[in-house]
C-alpha cells in the first residue's frame, strides 16, 4: 500500500514540476577585460585541463584560476564595416539559437534572403506566408543581433564558432561572454575531437556598429550545474517527471549537462556613426531556479546597470517561465509545499468546500497556463492563481537609473507591431492572451506556449524609444522542426 501511495503521490508531483520549457558565481562581481583578438582557443584551456574539468567538483587552484580568468573575460572582434545610418531607426534582434544547431542556415538567410523566402514559402500555411515575408524582411533587416546559446567547440554543433561563423559571414562587429565550460561530453565518456573539442556555451553580440568597451556580469548563482548534474537522482518523481515530458510534451529533459561557470550577463557600447553610444545588454537567467530566485539575479543585473547614462537595449531569455526544471524529489516537492502559504491555503479551501476541486482544476488550466505562461506579469491571485513571476515585474517597474530614466514600458498602439496596446506592447509583441509567445512545447499546443524572451528598453531625452516590438514566430516555424526552439524576437529604436 505504501509503494501504491508513493507512485501515485509521485505522478501527481511530478505532473505539477514538469519543466517550463526547455536560459553565478557565489560572490556578484563585474570584471572588464578585453581581447581585441580572435585565438584559435578563447579560454586557454588545454584537453587536459577539461577532462580534469569533467572529473572536479572543485578544480585545483591553479585550474581554478584560469578557469576563473577565461569566465571574467569578453572576446571582441572588430572590423572596418562601413555601416550607415540610412533609416530613422536602428533594428536590434535577439535569438536563442539553441546552441546553433542551424547556423548554416541562418548565415544563408541573412546572406540570401530571397534563395530562402523562395524555397520555404510554400511550405507556410497559405493565410500566414504574407505574415512570413513580412517576419523575414524584419529579420534581415536587424543591425544589431544578441544571442544566447552560443557554442565554441562543442561536438553537437560540428565543434563550429557559431558566433565567429555568423559574423564572419556578414563581415560585422561580434562581442562574445562564456557562461560555461562544458565537460558533459567527456563526463559521459562519449567519442569526441580532443584536438577540436573546447566545450565553451555563452552568449555574444554582432554588430553592424564597432564594439568600443564590452564587459561581462556574473550573476548570482542559483544552481549547481556541476554537483547537481552528476549526482544519481532515484526519486519516482524525477523518472515519472522524465517520462510525462518526453511523451505528453515531447520534450527531453536534458541530464548530464555537467559544467562549470555561470550564468552571466554580456554588456558591450556600440559606437553608431553618428557619434553616439548605445549600451546592448545580452541576458540569459537560470531556467533550473524558481522565480524568487531568478528574481535574484534580475536584481544583481539590474543594480549593475545603474550608473549607466546612455540608452541601454536589455534583452534575452529570461525564462519567466513560473517554475524551474532543476531534478527533484519527492522530499523536495514534499517540502515546497508545506512551505507555500498558496498552497496550505488552497489545500484547506479545496478540503472544506465541496465542488472546489473540479473548479479549480478548469480554472488552473485556463489562469495560470493559458495566461501566466504567456503573461508572467498577470496578476497574483493568491491561494488559487499566485504568479510568482509579479514580483519580476514590479521591481521592473519601480527600477530607476542614477541619471532619472527608467524603462520604457509603455503601450501606444500607434507605437505596436500590431497595434495593440498594454504594458510592454511597444517593445514587445503583444497577443490577445497576454504576450506573443517565444517559447512552445510540440505538444499539447493547448498550455504549451511560454513568454520567456524580452526587450526592455531605457531611452534618453526621448530619444531610442521603443516601436515595433515583433515575435518572429511563423519565420521561425518555416523551417522543419524550427530554426531554434525559441522564437527571435525584434524592436525597432528611434533614432
């Protein structure tokens, strides 16, 4: 009977922590340190110093520090790129390019946009290629491209430069920040390159604008992807929480990703050609941390932004996605909720009054998947519906730079892709549900769609506000399986 309890006990956990999707140093700390160079290797690491990397928890000291110098370091390539100011607006993108599986792709689109519209066009549904043409126009028509997810040496992308590959191509600026050394690979003792293999995972910049100062930001760390992925989880929860993802969701649950680093923020200032500077902020918060925590490293972020007096473009995946996709337990989930007054007071509610469950059950459907999922600002409910992601917003909200500005969140829908109107609406696409997703399940399409993906603009003296936000979502979709498994986004500034 007990085992019976525990395995229903275990679906029913398990069913309520099905990852999100699926975006740290223990001190926060600001390193600046450029490399105006582009080395066969950016970290310094040799072979052998990742395979003693995949067998450390703690590295030696002297691995450690230059492990540590390479994780406090930005790359910076700058070209002569004779780039004009021929519009009243720059065009900035951001993408997580799911490591850069689709890199050649991608490079071809840019390169020959039209090769591409004519080979995948009729592959669109018919009422949504005009949507297609118009998505991919905007695409190519970006200035300034950030992107997470970026891979230097790894087998699954081909051991390719995805960032120096990119800009390489289209002869632009690129800026670049490792999150993590990956040692998964030799962890998991699979055949690799050693002569090719360099294991490095971060986020870059590429711009059509030289890159005159770049830095990067450790963000207070929140999981640990070096202990926490090579320990053997036996809990029924994990497994059933495995199974549920890869079948109702089709989605794999990605073990043994055993690293060292941090999540981290790339911040570089582009110089445009008429003298002024622009701040380009690439983000990418945990995914394996509840909202409270990544609400942490918002904070640290936002904190290292302050004194900053020009324009600032923040973006990136944010994975305001409500919950974490770290391994639990049933100890751990028992845990969370004897912690959770939500929960507590639900619970008592659903105890005493009859009919309530059933209610609440449709009601959780429609509120909390269909809305917060794609509206991580929706309002809290507490008991029933708490959005845990609010309090994101509000400290968004409140924010203010040394200098007085704040972030543009407004919503003129003379200012809107789609001329809808609400918070964010002119920097980011807004849907009748809230938000235009970035983020999906294959399925069920029904609660499968996520907000994780953001532009969050500081304008000054009114000028570089925000229009045009756009969710490229029917560009991404056009190729089998999709480009990436995030939607790019755009948003135009007013120059």
């Amino acid at each position: 009977m007990k085992k019976i309890f525990l395995s229903i006990f275990s679906i029913l956990l398990a069913l309520n922590s099905i990852p999100s999707y699926a975006s740290v140093t223990l001190k926060h700390r600001i390193e600046e340190n450029v490399l105006d160079t582009k080395p066969d290797n950016l970290s310094g690491l040799t072979f052998n110093d990742l395979v003693k990397l995949s067998k450390q928890a703690k590295p030696s000291a002297e691995l450690n520090k230059k492990l540590q110098a390479h994780l406090s370091m930005t790359y910076v390539v700058n070209r002569k790129y004779d780039a004009k100011l021929d519009k009243s607006y720059i065009r900035f993108a951001n993408w997580n390019i799911h490591r850069g599986r689709n890199i050649e792709v991608i490079k071809d689109i840019l390169l020959k946009p039209g090769d591409y519209e004519r080979k995948y066009l009729s592959k669109v549904n018919k009422r949504n290629q005009k949507n297609f043409k118009a998505e991919l126009d905007t695409f190519v028509g970006s200035d300034v491209i950030a992107l997470n997810e970026v891979d230097i040496g790894m087998p699954r992308t081909e051991y390719k430069n995805i960032v120096a590959n990119l800009a390489d191509s289209l002869g632009w600026n690129y800026a670049y920040s490792t999150e993590f050394v990956e040692v998964g690979p030799i962890y998991q003792n699979l055949k690799i390159d050693r002569n090719r293999y360099r294991g490095l995972h971060g986020n870059a910049i590429i711009s059509k604008y030289p890159i005159v100062s770049s830095r990067v930001v450790r963000l207070p760390n929140q999981y640990d992807w070096y202990g926490g992925e090579t320990k053997k989880y036996k809990s029924p929860v994990e497994y059933v929480r495995y199974g549920i993802s890869k079948v109702i969701f089709s989605q794999e649950i990605e073990y043994k990703e055993v690293r060292h680093g941090s999540r981290n923020v790339l911040i570089a200032d582009l110089k445009l050609p008429n003298n002024k500077i622009v701040t380009v902020v690439s983000t990418h918060l945990e995914d394996r941390a509840y909202p409270d925590q990544r609400l942490k490293q918002f904070k640290a972020l936002l904190n290292s932004l302050k004194d900053i007096k020009t324009p600032i473009v923040l973006c990136g995946d944010f994975n305001t996605s409500t919950t974490d996709t770290k391994p639990t337990s049933v100890q751990k989930e028992v845990i969370k909720r004897i912690r959770d007054p939500h929960f507590i007071a639900r619970t008592t509610a659903i105890a005493f009054i009859p009919g309530l469950p059933y209610v609440y059950g449709i009601s959780a459907v429609t509120l909390s998947k269909l809305l917060q999922y794609k509206d991580p600002f929706f309002p809290s409910i507490p008991a029933f519906f708490p959005n845990h992601e609010r309090r994101f917003y509000a400290y968004l909200k409140k924010f203010q730079f040394d200098d007085g500005n704040k972030f543009d969140l407004s919503g003129d829908k003379k200012r809107s892709s789609n001329r809808r109107k609400g918070l964010l609406a002119n920097s980011n696409q807004r849907h009748w549900k809230g938000f235009k997703s970035t983020f999906k399940f294959e399925k069920p399409r029904i609660i499968a769609y996520f907000k994780l993906d953001w532009f969050f603009i500081k304008p000054v003296n009114n000028q570089f506000l925000p229009f045009n936000g756009r969710t490229l979502k029917t560009f991404n979709s056009s190729f089998p399986h999709g480009l990436s498994d995030h939607n790019p986004i755009t948003v135009d500034l007013k120059l």
